[in-house]
C-alpha cells in the first residue's frame, strides 16, 4: 500500500507502527456554522481511506479519530453575532454536521472527540513545554517559543520569512517572535474558559489536535490527515507542540492531505457568491452524487466543484443503480472486491481509476445472462462499490429519490392506470402514463406488476 507523505514531498509505501493498531487522525470541523463543500471532501477521502485500510487490515486492528472543536474564536463571534449561548451553537452545528456526513455515508469514526472534553490534557501538554524550554509565559499567555525547535517550519517546507509573510499572524507586543503562536490565552469573564495554571482561560487551536491525538492514540502513530489549507499553520504548529513536548517520538509518520477545493475553478468564498454549504448542495442533487463527484478527482489534486458536474455524477450513479434493478431479485453470492479497484486504491487512494473499473463491472453485470453470473458480477460490483462508499441504497429508492409525499399519489395513479386497463380504457392508462412522465416520472411494466423511477 501507498500514501503521498507531505513529510518526505513523495508517494511512499505504508507501512504502520503496528499492524495490530493502525491508527488515523483527522482534522474535523469547528461547530459554529453549517458545515460547507470543504468540510464535506475531507470526510469523504479519508473515509475511503479508512475502508481501505479496514479491508486491508481488519476493522477490528483500525483505530480513526476525527476531532471536534467545540471552542474557538468563530464559535465566539457567532454567540456574539446571534445572541445564542455557546452550547447552543455548538451542539445544533455539531448535528448538522453528523446528519451531513450520514447522507454523505460517510462511517462514523471510532472516536469523535470533543476539544472542550480534553482541556486537561492540554494543560498538562502545555506545562511539558514550558518544563523543555519550549513555551513561555507573557501578560495572561502562553506561547510556544519557535525559536526553541531548530527544524521548525520541516513539515512545510517554508523558511521563517516565507511562514510569516504567508501566514496570518497575530501582532502582539509580548512576542518575542511574531511566528510564536498561542497555547493558552486569557479569556474574559463572558467568555469560554477554564482555570489553569496561568489564569483563566482556553486554549489555542494547533493546541487541541496535538492532545486528543496524543490521548487517544499515543505519542506516536501512523496517519494524519487533513485538507491542503491546514498544513501551515496548523498542522506545522501541531508537530512543533508534539515532538518538542515528547522527545524521541515522531508524532505522526504519514501525513496525507486533501488538494484545494475550488468551485467554477476559483476560491470558495463567501465574497465571490460561490460559497456553498452541503445542506444547500444537496437541495439539487443526492448526496451520493456529490459523493461520487469528489471521487472523480484524485483527492491530492486540486477539485474544481460545478452544479453541471454534479449532475453528470447523478447520471453515472443512474446507470449504476438502473443495472442494479434489473437484477433486484438476484440474491448475492460470495464473491470479494474486484482487485483491481483494490489495488487502485492502495495505490495512494487513487479513486479516478477505482471509478473505472466499476464503469466496467456494471458494463459486465448488464451482459451477464445466466443467473449465476448474475450473482457474481452483482456482488463483485457492491462489494467493490463499498469500498468506495457508493450504490450502498436500495435501486427502487434510488430512482424515486426525494418525491416525498408525491410517492403516495403516484401508488394511486398507478392503481388507477391499472383499473383502466382491466377496463381496456387505454386512453386513460396512457394519459396517466404520459402525465407522470411530464413530471420525471417513469413507469415500468413487468409480469410481477409496475414499478417507477424519476428522472
């Protein structure tokens, strides 16, 4: 198996610390809003990676956590903004965020853990760096000391001048560094905060990620992962707090990240009018579609979303789920993962070949004629497709999709259309047929009775 390592700028074979315990840690979402596209593409990788690696290893020998930050300057100005108390914003948004992965069938994590149920582990993380020289205390802060680590700035590649001119860093008098970043700061009686050793206060973002991960799966594992954006600064400063806070650890060996998402080929951004949330996507097309889309890219490369693009993946999962029908009543047999859509995804994830195959496969299940090939190339094509998180609906559901309250009236009409031809009324079996068609949807006429999809 292969991984692009962002650590060593090439793809590399994987190999883990102990193939008894393999484990992945993930960047996830701060709860102060809708969750949007980005936050979207970055579950959705690394749960293929997940699958692969449980299909590889055994689920039982995977470990994945994927954190939630629950304390944050955002979710302060959103209180602020909103009038709504803390807890409130954080707790809807957090559902939202579990609802949208859920459609997204996105595996829910081992651990999820929350960076407000963690505050004493990074406490004590924070006074492991002030006891190694590493951090130091100014006016109600304290700060990790750049200077202090020699090879700061290694997981990146920037020099000093590039991390500061690029990055934005907050001007503070009682810096002795403007790239020296926060671990602690003090919070106002209005505010969310803690006791600590250096007053009342929260800690700081890079802060959170490096004591879950340490917590929940050591000071040494195999993956971390995350979109592009966050390898400066964050991820950069969670390596500076872990190695220095654990000499002789090497905090994560593979890091793997998402390329930038663009949408009509510039910056999601709120300011250009093109910043989608999921929950709006999804009022277009099925999650699955938007599943499959960011599928279609190589997850290191940049991914450029359109609305057109995501109906071109509405209409591949179609003819996917329309072989899936015509052997509905076929019962699976044993058979395993196609191969090659194995060995396409341990090849660094490379989910654009996967996808080929699977054209293949239900290319194969069309042709089959005997029932026991049937069978074969049915299950071939779920299993393969589990890998990749897709065609895991029932096909009848998927082609009635989101009709709602209409599934009910158009049962009656289908009735009603029956009658009329029991009663040799073609006219009006016709009429009832055409009038569902001017409204997507189609009927389908078998010796086992009607049935009926929308397009």
């Amino acid at each position: 198996m292969y991984l692009f390592n962002t650590l060593k700028r090439r793809k590399e074979e994987f190999v883990p610390i102990d193939e008894n315990n393999v484990r992945m840690y993930v960047c996830g979402p701060t709860v102060y809003d809708r969750a949007h596209l980005g936050n979207a593409k970055t579950p959705v990788v690394f749960d293929v990676l997940f699958r692969v690696l449980c299909n590889k290893y055994g689920k039982e020998h995977v470990t994945y956590v994927s954190n939630i930050t629950d304390v944050d300057d955002k979710i302060l100005n959103k209180h602020k903004e909103t009038g709504k108390s803390i807890r409130e914003i954080t707790e809807q948004t957090y559902q939202w965020y579990v609802d949208d992965m859920a459609k997204l069938n996105v595996l829910a994590p081992n651990y999820r853990p929350r960076a407000t149920e963690y505050i004493n582990e990074m406490i004590e993380l924070v006074e492991l760096l002030l006891k190694e020289g590493h951090a130091y205390e100014a006016q109600g802060h304290v700060l990790f000391d750049v200077d202090s680590m020699p090879n700061y700035g290694f997981l990146s590649g920037r020099s000093m001048k590039e991390m500061i001119a690029g990055a934005r860093i907050e001007v503070a008098d009682y810096k002795k560094n403007p790239a020296d970043f926060v671990l602690w700061k003090p919070s106002d009686a209005d505010q969310p905060g803690w006791n600590s050793p250096w007053g009342y206060g929260r800690p700081g973002w890079h802060l959170e990620c490096s004591a879950m991960s340490s917590k929940l799966l050591g000071n040494s594992f195999d993956i971390h992962g995350g979109g592009s954006d966050l390898i400066f600064p964050h991820h950069e400063n969670e390596c500076a707090q872990s190695l220095c806070a654990h000499p002789g650890e090497k905090f994560a060996n593979y890091w793997v990240h998402g390329g930038m998402l663009m949408v009509d080929g510039v910056k999601m951004s709120k300011s250009l009018g093109n910043f989608y949330t999921i929950d709006q996507v999804l009022e277009k097309a099925p999650a699955e579609a938007l599943r499959l889309l960011f599928l279609t890219t190589h997850y290191h490369q940049p991914f450029n979303f359109t609305f057109e693009g995501l109906e071109a993946a509405k209409q591949t999962l179609d003819k996917f789920y329309n072989a899936l029908l015509r052997v509905k009543d076929v019962e699976c047999d044993y058979s395993l993962a196609d191969e090659r859509i194995v060995n396409a995804l341990e090849d660094d994830i490379n989910t654009p070949l996967a996808l080929s195959y699977v054209h293949e496969l239900v290319n194969a299940l069309n042709k089959a004629e005997s029932n026991a090939d049937k069978a074969k190339a049915k299950t071939t094509l779920l299993k393969s497709a589990e890998l990749l998180g897709i065609l895991w609906q029932d096909p009848e559901e998927w082609f009635k999709g989101s009709v709602g309250d209409e599934a009910q009236e158009i049962e009656k009409l289908i009735l009603q259309r029956a009658e009329a031809k029991k009663n040799k009324d073609y006219a009006l079996a016709d009429k009832i047929r055409n009038d569902l068609k001017e409204k997507g949807i189609i009927l389908e006429d078998s010796p086992q009775g009607t049935t009926w999809k929308k397009i």
